[in-house]
C-alpha cells in the first residue's frame, strides 16, 4: 500500500506546488528580453470592486425583478445556500439571526439579509417565501434570491463560495458569510460554522459609524 | 445507440458549428466524493473542436469594450490579463493569433462563450471529453507518460491552435499544449472548509489523501484537479486558456 502510494503522492504534492510556480514563470520569463507583467497603474478605485456592477437581474421571494445595486446605501451580509440544505445552511441562517439580534437598533434597520440560492431550479421564488416565513424573516431586512444557474456561478466566483451538486439534490459547499460595505465591495469573509458572531456585528456597525441618517 | 449513431446526429448538430463536435456523454465519478455522493451524469454535448485562438478573442474583445485590458474590472481580471497582447487591441509578437488565448481569467472565458451562445465545459464535462473509451489495453498508461512529459515541460511558446492529433471524439489540444479552465474549476475540494469535511480537507490536500480518491492510478487527473482548486477566478496565466461548449436543444 505504501509503496503504491508514494510515487502517486509526489506527483499530488508537484501538482499542488506547481501552480505558483507557474504563476511567477509565466510572469517573469517564458519570453525573453522584457517584464511580461504589463501593470495597469495605479490602483483602481474601491467602487470598482463593488458587487453592484455585477451583469444580471435577479427575482427576490415576492417574485419581484431585483438588482442587487438597489442594496447601495447599507451594509449587507450575504450568504450563498439553498433551501433543502439540512445540515449546515440552517445553522448559517440562525447565525445570521444571531448577529442581525445583536446589532443595536439603529444600525439593524439599515443593514440587508440577503440569501441567495445555488439551487434555482428548485427555490423557486414560491418556495423562498415559504423558507422566509417559516424562519420568521423580517422582509424589510431580508432577501432571498433567485437567478439563473450561470448568473449564481458567476457570483459565486466573486465572493469565493465553491459548490457542486452530489446527487439526490444535496451540495457540498463553502460555509461563508460575506460582509459587503455600502458600495458592496467585499470587506469581509466569516468562514465556517465556530467563527464567534460577534466581530461580523462589529464590523457591520463599523461601516456604518459616521453615516449620517 | 452506438458511438457512430450519435456522431452521425453530432454532423446534424454541429451543421450551424462546424468546429464543434459531438461527446456521447456518460458518467463521472468526482476523484474526491463526499460522502454518499452519486456519480455525475453527463448527457450528450458539443465542445469545440480546438481551445479559443488570440485571434477569436481580439474579436470578443473588440465587439465588447469592457473586457478590454485597460478596461476590465479588477473584480473579474487580475493585472496579468491579456498581458502577453501588445495592446488593447493589438496582439504583437507574443500573442500569435492562431495560438490559444492564455492570460485570461474565468470571468472572460464564461463571458466570452456566452456571447457566443455557448458555456465553458463543466469539469465532469472535460474530463470525459479527455477520456475516450479505450480500445487498446496499453493505451492509459502511454496516454499517461504523453501527459505527464508535457506537465512536465518547461513552457515555451505557445504551438497554434489544433496543432495536436483528434482523440477518438475530434477534440484536439485536451493535453499537450495548455491547461483549460472549466465551468467548475474549484468544486472539487468545496466542502474541504464545510463542517461535515473540516478534516477531510486537510487530508485532501495532504499525506494520505489518495486513500479517499476513487482512481488513484490517474496521476494526471490528481494534477489538473490540484491545479484547478488552486485557482482563483480572477487570475490570468500563461498556459491557461479555454475552449466552450454548449447542450443539445
């Protein structure tokens, strides 16, 4: 077993190691003579990186159209899952309760709950309302959204969620939950299910501290 | 039906496409599965024939201003993007046009086949594409050495697209030329971080992770799926190109 094994883990452990390195090969050399890594300067502006600018309309649990720009103004917490999930993605919901109880008042009513599926074709907006309402969702704060499977991928891949389908209508996926600031750039993960709650609020009260209204 | 029928409907299908061909489908099996999890079923597909050339991306690029070099989203590109073109909208003496467009993150390449009405291959997808029934018992292992020389070559200049032999299905340039992104090019260690796999993670990418794999005679396999779960969609690298697909009506 072990004499098997080993030529198979060199090769497992090459693989692992070679992506960087073809990253600074293909950067540095591979064309002679001049730098291959023709910088843009300057760094772009934070707006650039914003969620907002995202192609692509969305249908929320009433079945209305929704752009995820109209969540501009407010802090979000965003969480990719879907509704026949019976492990982990319960937990993640009440752990997005949890922190919309912890925040004071004031900042509760202008942060958003969004919840946006990976399974569309089977969380219907119908059947996102029903999740809404047997959670107890305020829908003033939280929006659950459906989108087509290539527009979820492509959100997805922002914000760094893996998931593939493993048959029988389950996922395995990334445990995630995304804080994004008032413009929706990405200033947050809170990956897995330990993390304590209570820094995801701070920083949430943090981004609004300052704001006016 | 046999592999002749479809290929006979793959000359109906692939009429309004001529570049791309027709893969009988079947089924995957995830290297690393979770637990209970089923193999995948693939149905039947069109993958084009040969990896997106410089010269077909030019175009892309010219009918959609926003996935221009100086203009693209950090969000969807890293700086690297299209760093091998002279220009915007030139591709100078590093970017052959009949070579494979590399330099290109996974935002692009689900753009452009989009835009052309087509999506990336899924992995399950590729990887059947790169595995045609074998006829000759000898085949996987020669199939293997061929792989493993060219992961194992340093990397020059890019050959033009095509420049390799069909396998059994008319696809060209699966090996031996660049490394291609698919549509889900980072699954295949997604719950490594889920509660239920926290520790199965670890060992994925460790010591005795072989022993949870379900073919571990691949060495080639373990090193694209290795790769691709260390990619981050934004990134643009030389030698990792694309090619599209699309499903049957």
């Amino acid at each position: 077993m072990r004499r098997r094994l080993a030529p198979l883990l060199v090769a497992l452990l090459a693989a692992i190691a070679a992506p960087a390195a073809v990253r600074a090969e293909d950067v540095g050399s591979g064309h002679e003579g001049h730098s291959e890594h023709r910088e843009i300067p300057g760094d772009a502006p934070a707006s650039d990186r914003s969620l907002y600018q995202l192609p692509g309309t969305w249908t929320d649990q009433s079945g209305r159209s929704f752009a995820l720009a109209s969540l501009r103004g407010g802090p979000v917490l965003l969480v990719l899952f879907y509704g026949t999930c019976d492990s982990v993605c319960p937990i993640v919901v009440r752990d997005l309760e949890k922190v919309e109880a912890m925040l004071p008042e004031q900042d509760r009513r202008r942060t958003h709950f969004v919840l946006v599926t990976i399974d569309p074709l089977v969380d219907t907006p119908e059947r996102l309302l029903a999740y809404a309402r047997k959670n107890g969702l305020d829908p003033s704060r939280w929006t659950l959204l459906n989108g087509p499977p290539a527009q979820v991928r492509v959100l997805a891949n922002v914000i760094g969620f893996k998931y593939r389908p493993t048959g029988t209508g389950q996922y395995s996926h990334t445990i995630r939950i995304t804080v994004l600031d008032r413009e929706g750039v990405v200033v947050d993960h809170a990956d897995g299910l330990e993390r304590p709650l209570e820094p995801i609020a701070a920083r949430v009260s943090s981004l609004l501290a300052g704001a006016t209204k | 039906m046999g592999l002749a029928g479809l290929l006979g409907i793959a000359l109906g299908a692939a009429a309004a496409s001529p570049e791309m061909r027709l893969l009988p489908g079947g089924t995957y099996v995830p290297l690393y599965p979770v637990k209970n999890e089923r193999p995948t079923p693939v149905a039947p597909f069109l993958l084009d024939e040969v990896a997106v050339s410089n010269a077909e991306f030019l175009e892309f690029v010219r009918a959609v201003p926003a996935w221009r070099r100086s203009r693209v989203s950090p969000l969807f590109a890293d700086r690297a993007y299209l760093s091998d073109w002279a220009s915007d909208l030139e591709l100078g003496p590093d970017a052959p046009a009949d070579a494979p467009t590399t330099f290109v993150s996974w935002f692009a390449a689900d753009a452009y086949c989009r835009q052309g009405g087509k999506r990336l291959p899924t992995e399950a997808e590729w990887e059947l594409a790169a595995a045609p029934p074998r006829e000759d018992a000898a085949a996987p292992a020669e199939t293997e050495r061929r792989i493993l020389a060219f992961y194992a070559r340093p990397r020059g200049r890019l050959p033009r697209v095509g420049s390799t032999p069909p396998n059994a299905y008319g696809i060209r340039d699966l090996h031996g030329v660049i490394w291609e992104w698919v549509e889900d090019f980072n699954a295949s260690f997604a719950a490594a971080d889920a509660r239920s796999d926290r520790e199965r993670g670890l060992e994925s990418v460790c010591g005795g992770g072989a022993i949870g794999a379900t073919d571990a005679k691949s060495y080639t396999t373990f090193m694209r799926i290795a790769f691709r779960s260390s990619l981050e969609a934004t990134y643009a690298l030389h030698h990792l190109g694309f090619r599209c697909a699309r499903s049957l009506p």
